[in-house]
C-alpha cells in the first residue's frame, strides 16, 4: 500500500510539473505577449539591430526593407503568424518551417503531414497506373510552388539554414539564430543578404559596383547593385535584325523590338510582292509552286517555297498496298495490286485484314469471338470491332471513400470521383472548390485584410481569423467629430468602439460671468438606482445601470477678493458664496472709554463721521462697563472709584495702614503723601521713631532709632577681653575687639602654671606606663605557674601582697578636676 500511494505521488507530482513547465513556455512563446507597450518598444530594438548592417551600406536608407520589415511585424504580431494548414498561431518555442516560395510559416509537423499526404493523393494506384515510376512533386499551401519528395523537411532550422533548432532568444526574432543571413540574392549577383537571420525576403542587394549603362557607350559610373543596370537614354543605334536599319529606341535592356518600318518584300518564291514591317522579311504566299518537276510530267505540290522543288515523288522503286512487292515503273504508271492476302493487323490489334492487296485502309474485323465485358462478370459471342458493355453498375467506393462508382461495366479502375467537395472550410467563410476527396480540405487560400477603424492600418491574416485576431494598433489620430460641445477633440489614436471621455475644460460662460474650469461633464455617467426592486429575497440583486447624461455645471469656484463685515481681513471665497461674511475674530474697535475694544464677533459698523477711519467703535458696539483699571501711582494700593474713563485717575485720599521699618509699630499715612514722597521722605514717614530692636552681628542690640536697611556695624558697647589661659581680663569696645585691633597676653605666672600641669600630666602618664608594666608581669608569672602545675596553696604562700600607695588610690580624684580646668582655660 505504501509503495502504490508513493508511486501515485511521484505520478502526481511530475504531471504537476509538467503542466508549470508548459504553462510558462506557452506564456514565454505565445505570440500574444508582444500588444503592450513594452513590447513594442522590444520589437524597435530587435529590428533595429537586424537592420544595422544593411542600412551602414546605404547611409541610413530603409526604403527597400520595407517588404522584409512586413515579414517581420507580422512575426511578432498576435494572430499574424498563422500557420495554414492547421489554423493555429505559431508560437516562438515550436518547430516551423518557411517555404522558399511565399515565406509562409508552417509548423514543422504539419507541413511534413501535409506533404505526406499530397504525394499519397497524386501517386495513389486508384487514381494512376505509373505508381512508384514517377517522382511526383508536393505543393505548398499556400503559393502551390512545388518541391520534390527528397526536399521533404525533416529538420528544424533557423530561417538562414545554418543552425539547427535554434535555441529561444527573447531579444531575437522568432525562430532566427541571429547569425548574418549570408543567403545569395535574387537574382543572383555574387554578393549575399547582409541582414541577420530573418524571415521573409531578402531586400535588394545595397552593394556599390561600376557598371555602364545597357548599349556601353555612357562611363560606368558606381550603382547599387540592385540596380546595376540603368539606361543612358541616348539612341540604341545596334542594327536591328532586317540589315537595314538600326535601332532608335533610347538604351535599353535585352533585344531590340523588332524594326518598325514598312517596306516592299517579295514572297519567298519571288511571284508576288507587298509591303510588310520590316522586321519579318520572309514571308510565303498561298499560291501552289507549280513547277515542272525533273520527270517532266508532274509539277511541285508545294506551297510558295524557296529552293528547288526536289525529285518527283513518284520516281524509284515502290512498293504495292500491302508492301510485300517493289515494283520499279515509270512514274506516270500507278503500282499494281500484287493479289496476295493484304495481312495487315485491323483495329483490334488481334486479327489480320483477309482480303487481298487492296489500296486505301482496311475494313472493321467482322470475326465473332467470345468477348468479356469490362467488368469481367458477363460473356458473349459478338462481332470483334464491337465493344461488350453489359449494364452491371459498380458498387465500389470511389477515392473520396464517399460515393459509388455507378458506373456500367466499370473495368475496377474506377475514376476518381467527379462531384465537387462543397464542405464548409475552417474558416467558416467558404466552401471547398475541390474534387471530392478523403480526408481533411486544404486550407482556405484566402486571405483577409484586418483594418484598425479608419482603415489606414491593415494586416493580412488567413481566411476565417478575422475574428479571433486582434485589429492592429494605429499610429493615426482618431478623425471622428468631438460628441461634446467643444469644437475640437482630444487628439488622441484610431480605435473602435466610443471615444473616451473628453477632458478637456468645459469653459462654457456661468451667470456670474467666469468660465467654468472643470473637466467636461456633457457625457458623464450617471448611476440609475431604484428602477428594479427585488420580488423576494431568492432574487439576486441586478448591478447598476449607467445612463450618459450631460450634468449642470457646477458652482463657481474662482476665488473672489471679498472684505469680512469689521473690515478686519480681505479673503478669497469662492464666487458662488461671495459676499458679507464674519471672519470669527473680535470686533476690536476702540470703545468710547478710550481704553478699551468691542470683543464682538466680527459685526457690521455702521459708519458715522467719527469712525469713518475703520478704527472707532459704532453704534453697532459694545458699551464698555468694566471698572477703571489704569495703573495706579507707584505704591497706591487702591483701584480708581470711577468706571472706565478716559484720561488720567483723580488723586487716591485714602489711608494707608503700613509697619514701620522694625516691623513692631502699625502707622496710618495717606495714600496720597506716601505715593508723592520721595525716598527720605518715605523713610521718614515709615519710621516709628523708637530704638531699632535689631541685632547686630555682635549679638548687641542696634542703638539707631528705627530705620531702613542694615544696621551699622560699629557697635561701642563695653566688653571684657581675657588672655589665651583666662586668668586676666580686661574691658573694651566691640567693634575694636572684632576688628582685631587689641589683644591680650598670658604674663609669667600665666606660663608657670601651664608648665607645672604639663608636668603633671607627664608623671600620670609615667604611672600609667609602669602599671601596665606590672599587671603584664603579672599576667606572665600566672601563665607561668600554670605550666609548671604548682598547686593553689603552694601559690598563695609565694604571693607577696603589696600595699598600695596614696596617689596609686587617689590619683584619679585628682586628675580629673585638674583636667578640667587646663580646658577650660585653654
């Protein structure tokens, strides 16, 4: 099971790959590809390329290969390139073969059929008895130029004969190799094709060569070798084959035309003359010769001849009617019947004539023998002469394998059938002129013209694909009369069906005078709905119908310079809703108050004398209610007790409850004083005349009666000034002391009692050496006497106590107070 499904899938697999091969060969190859634009433009390149060797021979000139280059537009065209005998297009990557006649392109299996079976056809034993004796021809389809049955294809080459299968080249014409043509001219002139591989014919040779005219009396001069021979057009002057005149015709090719003069010539027996062109001399009349022959009894029989008349026929020996004796006489005596049995074989070739020698033609064979019909089926005694024809008609079907014979005593060879085919052809067009026959009808010979609309541009296909083939593409411009209301159309190219759309700007005049720019809208499309409402929801709904109708124009939308209602801004709107409009700010007209604006929306102002400058508020307005709210003088807490006004604030008379410059004392002056007062009066004003309660830097109080900004520094209040120990003192002023201008000093017995401290805290630190000395020792003999495992009561005796001295016990109490005041006094 496993095997026969993996067997399957690999089955499956290579037909899918084999399907994806074929599909994009047939996209590759198929003539079709090359309607776009980008094909069009490949196409230019190939044949430009193809034509570059020819056309650097004749400086750029492409006339001749006009021929050529149709061959060649129709090998890339879709439809064009139609093989004929099975109706298909021939596509890039199939085997063709191009007859040497007519250029035509066939498939190269179908051309091998199609000469297969015509040799079948004309050397079939049916239709003739030399079969295999004769070589018979086979006919192209298309011009019918003949081949031999050796030069039957068997091989696909290119369209130069060089290279066999050509590979597929997509920047190549189809089916070439691209190598030079190098295929000798027609005519021959010794020079070959200079164009790549290609089909159709070769053009003219472009070759320069030095050729004279036709009669050689002109220079030769240099020509293309296509057109070598040329006429001087002075006077032939060769003799003309009269030997009396010469030629008068201006250098030509070939013979000269016969002489055209007239002149009187005598027959050729010299009896009669006339006149006759001069170009045939000789000529004979219808008068028997008549002269006496060398017996001297008979004349010549002979018509006006020229020469002499001969022997007489009738002179030597002769032979009787049956020719079985000679007899020599005179010529005036008739030879004698020699009585034997005449022998001569009668018609029907089998039996001899019975009667004796006799002049003139022998009798009918009279004998009666046992004669078979032709047919072979009856027998009969009847006369020899008589053919045997009985009334059997032959049932045989004849070789179009359609009809019977019917006819009688039919010998089996039975012709071929004589009614015609009359079977519609592929081309659905035209009916089969042929004999009946077996077998498929040859193709249409017909071809028909493919035109774009205005007929200028046409190709030629095969009868009946007309209408599978695309029209070709015009380069000429569409001449149909514009449906709009413009008396021009786009210009645009030839095509069928409706023109498009016109684009170009309506321009038709609107009511407010603009001309409407957008696109033409007299054929628009419009969508119809409604027109069909569904029976039931089974009913699937119908697409819409499109109606072309012509639309309104639609508004006007050329920007117009319009001015907003507050004549704050001048915008373009366009012209179909041009007029008064409010551009959404405020008003801003200065109020009577003079000191502020109308904040309405942009709004109508009616215009009177006093704002007639667009500045000044109007009637239309606001009426300004706020309270005055100009700037106050400088320290005047208090709002204006006026409403909005113009010019200046009255004088503020209120009070004003402020602290002194101490922050302890609570003064009541009037705003007014305060606000006109400069800076001493101001700090005279703000003063409340008491002491500062300030501290200076010093920690002593300011001695200033109260006052503004910092305190002074120079405090002279009494302080007392110690030395470095704190054992003298002495009293000073503050500012003195702190600005460092006097100092006292220890005197000596300031520094004898820092020296006896010192000393003393030398000898607590001697002490404190020693103790830690003798605990040490003390700590190393316990160590010891552990090691050596001497017993406690041993160790007590060895223990010697020592008794403390007064400052070992006292020594603390004492230091520490004296610490204390040698800190303090530092």
């Amino acid at each position: 099971t496993e095997l026969s499904s993996q067997r399957k899938f690999d089955e499956i697999k290579k037909a899918n790959q084999a399907a994806a091969k074929k599909l994009v060969e047939d996209q590759l190859s198929s003539s079709s590809e090359d309607d776009d634009e980008d094909a069009e433009g490949k196409q230019g390149k190939i044949l430009a390329k193809t034509f570059t060797i020819y056309t650097s021979q004749t400086d750029g000139d492409a006339s001749e290969l006009e021929r050529t280059r149709q061959y060649m537009n129709e090998a890339f065209q879709s439809g064009a390139m139609t093989c004929l005998i099975c109706i298909a297009s021939v596509k890039r990557n199939q085997a063709v073969w191009s007859c040497c006649g007519c250029f035509c392109i066939f498939h190269l299996p179908c051309i091998q059929k199609w000469a297969k079976d015509s040799l079948f056809l004309v050397s079939s034993p049916l239709t003739d008895d030399d079969f295999g004796k004769k070589d018979y021809p086979w006919p192209c389809p298309k011009c019918r130029f003949e081949y031999k049955r050796s030069e039957t294809p068997t091989r696909y080459y290119c369209y130069c004969g060089k290279v066999e299968d050509p590979a597929l080249d997509p920047w190549l014409v189809p089916h070439s190799c691209g190598q030079l043509c190098e295929r000798e001219f027609k005519p021959s002139c010794g020079h070959k094709c200079l164009l790549l591989c290609h089909p159709g014919p070769c053009p003219p040779c472009p070759k320069m060569v030095t050729t004279t005219c036709f009669c050689k009396k002109a220079k030769p001069v240099p020509r293309r070798c296509s057109a070598k021979e040329w006429s001087c057009r002075l006077p032939c002057g060769r003799m003309l084959p009269c030997g009396q005149h010469t030629c008068e015709n201006p250098c030509h090719s070939g013979n000269c035309k016969p002489c055209p003069r007239v002149s009187k010539q005598q027959c050729i027996c010299g009896r009669q003359t006339a006149e006759r062109l001069c170009a045939s001399p000789q000529w004979q009349c219808d008068q028997v010769c008549g002269r006496t022959l060398p017996c001297g009894n008979h004349t010549c029989e002979q018509v006006c001849h020229a020469g002499p008349c001969g022997d007489c026929p009738r002179s030597g020996k002769r032979s009787c009617p049956c020719e079985k004796s000679k007899f020599t006489l005179p010529c005036t005596e008739d030879v004698p019947t020699c009585g034997d049995s005449c022998d001569k074989v009668l018609e029907c070739g089998i039996h001899k004539c019975s009667q004796r020698c006799h002049r003139g033609p022998c009798e009918i064979c009279r004998q009666e023998v046992e004669k078979q019909c032709r047919c072979g089926k009856h027998t009969k005694r009847m006369p020899c002469h008589k053919p045997y024809l009985c009334e059997t008609k032959c049932t045989k079907i004849r070789d179009c394998q359609k009809h019977q014979c019917k006819r009688k005593c039919c010998s089996g060879n039975c012709p071929p059938c004589d009614q015609v085919c009359g079977r519609t052809l592929g081309c659905r067009n035209h009916k089969c002129p042929s004999g009946c026959h077996r077998g498929s009808c040859y193709p249409c010979p017909e071809t028909v013209d493919v035109k774009c609309n205005c007929g200028k541009t046409v190709i030629k296909v095969p009868c009946g694909r007309e209408r599978t083939t695309k029209p070709p593409k015009c380069k000429q411009l569409c001449s149909r009369p514009p449906t709009c209301h413009h008396p021009t159309q786009e210009k645009h190219y030839c095509h069928f069906g409706r023109c498009p759309p016109c684009r170009q700007s309506c321009q038709k005049t609107l009511t407010c005078g603009h001309l409407c720019p957008v696109s033409c809208h007299d054929e628009a499309l419009v969508k119809q709905t409604g027109l069909h409402q569904p029976a039931g929801p089974w009913e699937q709904p119908s697409e819409p119908a499109f109606i072309q109708t012509a639309l309104p124009c639609p508004p006007c939308e050329v920007p117009v310079s319009v001015e907003c209602l507050g004549q704050h801004e001048v915008s373009p709107l366009p012209c179909h809703s041009a007029g008064p409009y409010s551009c959404k700010r405020l008003c801003g007209r200065l109020l009577a108050c003079q000191n502020h604006t109308c904040m309405k929306e942009c709004h109508h102002v009616t215009k009177v004398n006093g704002n007639a400058d667009g500045k000044k508020a109007g009637p239309e307005c606001l009426q300004c209610e706020e309270e005055c709210t100009k700037p106050r003088p400088s320290g005047c807490p208090h709002r204006c007790v006026l409403p909005c006004h113009p010019g200046d604030c009255p004088s503020c008379l209120q009070m004003l409850k402020i602290k002194c410059h101490c922050k302890l004392s609570i003064l009541y002056i009037e705003c007014l004083k305060l606000t006109c007062a400069d800076v001493k009066e101001k700090d005279l004003l703000t003063s409340c005349k008491n002491q500062c309660p300030k501290e200076l830097p010093c920690g002593h109080r300011c001695k200033e009666i109260c006052h503004s900004g910092g305190c002074p520094l120079n405090c002279n209040q009494k302080v007392k000034l110690r030395c470095p120990c704190k054992r003298l003192k002495k009293e000073l002023q503050c500012s003195k002391i702190r600005e460092g201008q006097v100092s006292l000093e220890c005197d000596a017995l300031c520094k004898e009692m820092k020296r006896k401290a010192s000393e003393i805290k030398e000898a607590e630190a001697k002490a404190a050496i020693e103790e830690e000395k003798r605990r040490q020792q003390a700590e190393l003999e316990a160590f010891e006497n552990r090691l050596r495992g001497r017993r406690k009561n041993k160790k007590r005796k060895d223990e010697v106590e020592i008794e403390q001295s007064l400052w070992q016990k006292y020594k603390k109490l004492i230091m520490l107070p004296m610490f204390g005041v040698a800190v303090v006094m530092l």
